[in-house]
C-alpha cells in the first residue's frame, strides 16, 4: 500500500482481481461500494473482525493490513457476504520497542499528504500509539473536485501479566469532500461522453465524520484455552449535496439557443447518522481428541445499529437559464454549455443552492446475537479438515417515507449457515484444497435505501417482507496453494461457483400469484491464480488474476435469463513488480485491467436494449499504469516517488444503471514525497 501511492481503501481494493466499484441509487453518495466475485459487498466491511456499518468514506492512515476474503463467508461474517467480506486490521500499541514515522508528501493537484505514527512503551507492560492524518488534494485531472482528510487514531496496551493484555483504541475521520457524479452515457454513440466539464457547483459537499471506541481483551487460560472479546461503540455522521449531469437538447421555445445539444444539470442529497454497538467473545481450544488435533472456536456475537437516513430541503437562488423538455413538458433548467457548445460563464454557481436538514426518509435499526463454532481438525500429516456453523437470529424495523407514504417494515428471522473444506498436504510446500460454503441477505439489510427494492432495500410491503425469505448463496471451490525457493514465492489457483437464489426481486402486482418475492436465481464462476513473493534477491512481485462468467439462471422477468450481472468484470489482472538493485534505490509500478462491464441494479441482470441486441449502459475496459521509486537515504530518512495512471488513460469504473452517471477514474499525477523514521 505504501509504495503503491494509495490511501482509500476504494483506491486499494479497486486494483484487486474479482473486485469492482458499484455505484448508489440514484446518486447516493452515501461511503465507498465494492462489488466481490459480482455481489454487492458494501455492507460486508469489518475493521477488526467487527462489522462497520457507517457507510462512509473509509482512510488507510490507520491501517496495518488488509484482509479480502473471497466466497460466501457467513459464518465468519454473519448476514450477508455473498461474494465475500472486506477486514481491515488497525495499528496497535506494542510495548516490546519505541519508534517514531513521519510520511510527508506533495504533489500536482494541490496534493499533500501527512501521517505520523509513534509507539511509546511506558514500561515492559504498558503503551500507547499515537496515528494522525492531514491530507489534501484535486481529484487528478478534475480541477474543483475535493478530497479533503483528517483523522487520529489513539492506542493503549496494557499487559498486568504474561497471560492477559487490554487494549483500546479511539478512532476518529473528517472528509469534507466536494464530490464528482462523473460522465454519463451517450445512447447513440453508445459510449460514456469524454472530456466532459467539472460541474460541480460551488455549494456541493460530501462530509462524513467517524467516531469509533474498541477494547480488546485477551487471556490465556492455559495451553489449552484463551478467551478474546472486542467491543466497539461508533458513531458515523454523513451528509452530501451533489450534482449529477447528462445530455440533453435545449427546446425549441429555449430564447438562447433553440435545439442545441446540451449538458442539464441535477441535484441529489441526503444525510445519514449511524450509532451502533457490538460485541464479540471468542472462546479458543486447542486440544487432541481420540488421537486427532483439534483447533476449536466457539464464538458469541451481539451488535445493534441504528441508522437515520434523511433528506435536505433544497432551496434554488437563480432561475434556470435554458428551456428543455423533460418527462413533465417544457420546463426551466440549468444547462452548462451555451449555444455554441461552449461552457458557460461562471458554471460553478449556476444554482446557487442552499440547503436545511429535512425529514428522515428511513430509520433502519436491527439487533443480531449469533452463536458459531468452527473446528479445524488436522486428522494426519496430509489430512486437515475444516467446517464451521453459525445462527444469526435477528429483529428488523424499517420505518419509511417514501412515494408510497410512511410504512414500518418490522419481523424477525433465524438465519444458518456454515463451511466445510478439506486439505491436502502433497509436501510441505505443496496443498490442494475443496470447500463448501454458504451465506444468506435479508430483505432491506442495506441500511440507507429505506423502501427501494432496487439497490438492496425493502421489497415489497410490510406484510409480504415478512413473509419473504432470505437470499441464500452457496458457494462450492477447489484450489492449490505452491510455495517456491525456499518459501519466498507463493503461487495459487482457485476454481470457484457462486450460486445464488430466492433472489428478491420487485415483481409489482404479481405478488398475489406468484406468491412470494424470492423469484431470481444467478451464478457466477471462474478461475483466479495469484503470485506473491520474491523472484530473485532484487525483484518481487504481487499477481493476481480473475477470469468469470455470469449468468441469471432465473427471473420474474423472462428476459433477464442468460444475461450477465450487472457492475461485473469478467477479466480482471493485477501485478504489482518490484526492483531493487542496489540497496539504495528500489524502482517499480502497477498495472491493473478491468474487461467491459454493463450498468445495472446491484446482484441482478445488467440492463438491455431489445431494439439493438446489447446491453444498454457499457463501461468500457481500461488499462491503467503507475510508476513509484525510492532512495534510501539512511536508515532513516527514504525518499518517494509516485506516477499515477503514467498514460493518462481516461477511463470510468462504474456506471448507474440508467447511465445518467458514470464514475471517472483518476488522471495523471505526480507526488514526491518523504518517510523519516526517529
């Protein structure tokens, strides 16, 4: 992460093989959204083994690692995880050493960057960690478009004996962005519009604002048992005015410019306050039983969140200044290019917007307990078994506002799942591996979409989301894992299906016949490789590859069968190489591939136009190529330096599923930058 020049987990997971962006409904701006092995997994993002549930924008200043866990993993993550689960592990205190780090960096754009990280051991037992953020920047290549950071994170550890240890951690982020909707796509040419404007307006924000509290506790009872609990208490404020663009044509009654194609602009808001609690205990055993090793987790979970997503009361300062003719007949707008095709004069303020918090549009609570037991069973030299089974039960409300009044959603479920796999020792460098595993989604478990069946809320009315049943998805893959010169390089393959059914999908008035929601079925198969190491003393490399294929096996709406996901990438690559020759400069970079995909609501088909035979929004496939250095002054002091997207390449990584908005990745950009170590 650190050589690679990336910060957001959205920009580390975005180069990552079998793993694409997703876009909000209708311009929700509302944290980052990925898309694993072609399922929605923006609710599927832990920190610690905990769910984090503020939908925000997520830094790596406090970061240590992170963890990508492929293929429905239920029983480690409880509801949801179709395609798989996003873990981040924080920096802790430690009391064994001190140190001191400072990274400094600036760049194009009005980039700079600063993080510090410092550990001081008080004693033997005790420590603290202190991790701060400032940073800045122009989204590369869109001048006005903001990316603005703080953040602090404190560490304490205490260890009163060789077998208990405390540690706690106050968490904290501010973004004060302005944001971008991007491009849209143009249905004649059938291609998203290149080169389009910055039009965000003066007034436009995206704020998010993170608090978070955890405390570990870990006690080794014995050689044979230990006891872990984490307990987290946050809070996430979000909020965000933004403007939204796509192609229009200027009516014939327009005074300016009658009939001139032009870009109209729109607005789309909303805020989101989360609290939530949980609570995990995990039980350990280590033991033999009737002559085989077992490794035993029994677990208990508990978490409460509590989600208030709302509206602002929008209030327009200037008239329109052109006339289109829209779904309601000619109406006043605001058109960023004039007659000519040119942009208008002081575009930025063409609103003049201002805004008042309004009413909440939905209040999302759910409380969960789960229990789960995982046993791995090492029944010889060659043999290992694994399986584990967890019950999630649950109490679900949802009170809503929306065009269809207010309705509250409220019902309870029990939701099973576990995973079973066997390994096989070849050699000690050599394994083959099978596992089975499932996962289940709840109806409405995305909790900032309220009553929009579309994008993962609420289907159906009250009584029938009671009635419905959960999305179950199995998932069955074998794989192999090589190990190369002297355990420095690791090779690995994976041959996966994901299938997933009860899809719910919005089937209108024909509930009463069909009787249920749970009308879809789709799957997803592939193949991944992966290549990490050390090639030779001087060069290192990270690979990782993804072929896939997928197909809607069912559907309320018969002309969905056969067609592929929507937001999915069949081919995805990434490698990162690495090149060291001396021990005083290091130079390298990245390449990462994505094959077209096609714009559509999340887990279902993608969008398709029946007059022309092809799918209706097209992201194209994109190439993109960065460059980093370092010289290693003294042991001290490295110096850093970082290309990204070396060719410039314009390209755009999700679509919405009416094309209205296109996500635009970043330009070029260079950063020089500095890491001082005391």
């Amino acid at each position: 992460m650190l050589e690679s020049g990336r910060t957001d987990l959205e920009q580390i997971l975005s180069t990552q093989s079998g793993v694409t962006l997703g876009t909000g409904e209708n311009g929700n701006a509302f944290g980052d959204r990925y898309v694993i092995r072609g399922h929605e997994a923006r609710s599927d993002v832990f920190v610690d083994g905990l769910r984090d549930p503020g939908m925000t924008t997520r830094e790596s200043f406090a970061t240590d690692q992170i963890e990508i866990t492929k293929g429905p993993s239920a029983t480690f993550a409880g509801r949801g995880s179709s395609g798989g689960a996003v873990n981040s592990i924080t920096k802790k205190a430690d009391p064994s050493y001190n140190f001191g780090r400072v990274d400094a960096a600036i760049g194009t754009d009005e980039y700079h960057r600063i993080t510090i990280d410092t550990n001081m051991a008080v004693s033997e037992n005790l420590a603290f960690r202190i991790n701060g953020l400032d940073a800045y920047e122009d989204a590369p290549g869109r001048e006005g478009i903001v990316r603005n950071r703080e953040g602090l994170l404190l560490s304490t550890t205490y260890l009163p004996t060789d077998k208990l240890s405390f540690s706690a951690d106050a968490y904290y982020m501010q973004a004060e962005d302005v944001p971008d909707l991007g491009s849209y796509f143009d249905r004649v040419a059938r291609e998203p519009v290149s080169d389009i404007p910055v039009y965000a307006q003066s007034e436009d924000f995206l704020d998010s604002e993170v608090y978070a509290l955890t405390l570990f506790t870990n006690y080794e009872i014995n050689d044979q048992w230990r006891i872990y609990n984490a307990t987290r208490v946050g809070k996430t404020e979000n909020g965000y005015l933004t403007t939204g663009a796509s192609g229009s044509t200027r009516d014939e009654t327009d005074p300016e410019a009658p009939n001139a194609d032009t870009i109209t602009l729109s607005t789309h808001q909303g805020n989101q306050e989360v609290d939530y609690v949980a609570s995990q205990f995990n039980l350990f055993w280590n033991t033999k039983l009737l002559g085989v090793n077992h490794k035993v987790v029994f677990g208990f979970e508990y978490s409460d969140e509590s989600v208030d997503n709302g509206v602002y009361n929008i209030t327009y300062g200037n008239e329109g200044n052109c006339l289109v003719n829209g779904r309601n007949g000619v109406s006043s707008g605001y058109c960023a290019l004039d007659g000519n095709g040119n942009v208008v004069s002081d575009a930025s303020n063409l609103m003049n917007r201002s805004y008042v918090e309004g009413d909440s549009d939905a209040v999302f609570d759910i409380q969960t307990t789960a229990f789960y037991v995982m046993d791995n069973i090492e029944l010889n030299k060659q043999w290992e078994l694994f399986i584990g089974l967890r019950q999630d039960s649950f109490d679900y409300s949802n009170d809503t506002n929306s065009r269809s009044g207010e309705q509250l959603f409220a019902y309870s479920d029990d939701l099973t799942n576990g995973h079973i796999g066997l390994v096989y020792q070849l050699d000690e460098d050599i394994n083959f591996y099978s596992t089975y595993s499932t996962a289940t989604n709840i109806n409405g478990g995305e909790s900032d979409l309220g009553a929009n069946c579309g994008y993962g809320g609420l289907c159906g009315t009250p009584d029938q989301a009671q009635q419905s049943d959960p999305e179950r998805i199995e998932n069955i893959e074998v794989g192999t894992k090589w190990q190369f010169m002297d355990d420095e390089l690791l090779a690995t393959a994976a041959i996966f299906q994901i299938t997933k059914s009860d899809v719910m999908e919005s089937v209108g008035d024909a509930y009463s016949s069909l009787g249920s929601l749970n009308t879809g079925k789709n799957r997803v198969k592939g193949i991944e490789f992966g290549l990490t190491g050390e090639i030779t003393e001087q060069l290192s490399v990270q690979f990782s590859a993804a072929f896939m294929d997928s197909e809607v096996l069912e559907s309320f709406n018969d002309e969905n069968i056969g067609r592929a996901l929507s937001n999915f990438a069949d081919n995805s690559y990434y490698v990162q190489l690495r090149y060291q020759p001396t021990e005083s400069f290091v130079v390298g970079g990245d390449y990462t591939y994505k094959s077209e995909m096609y714009g559509g609501q999340p887990d279902t088909a993608a969008g398709y136009d029946d007059d022309i035979g092809a799918y209706s929004i097209v992201v194209p496939s994109y190439s993109v190529v960065n460059l980093f250095a370092n010289y290693y002054v003294s042991e001290d002091l490295t110096l850093r330096l970082n290309v990204g997207n070396l060719l410039d390449e314009e390209y755009w990584t999700a679509a919405y599923r009416s094309g209205s908005f296109m996500y635009i990745g970043d330009g070029r950009s260079v950063r020089a930058g500095l890491t001082y170590e005391f």
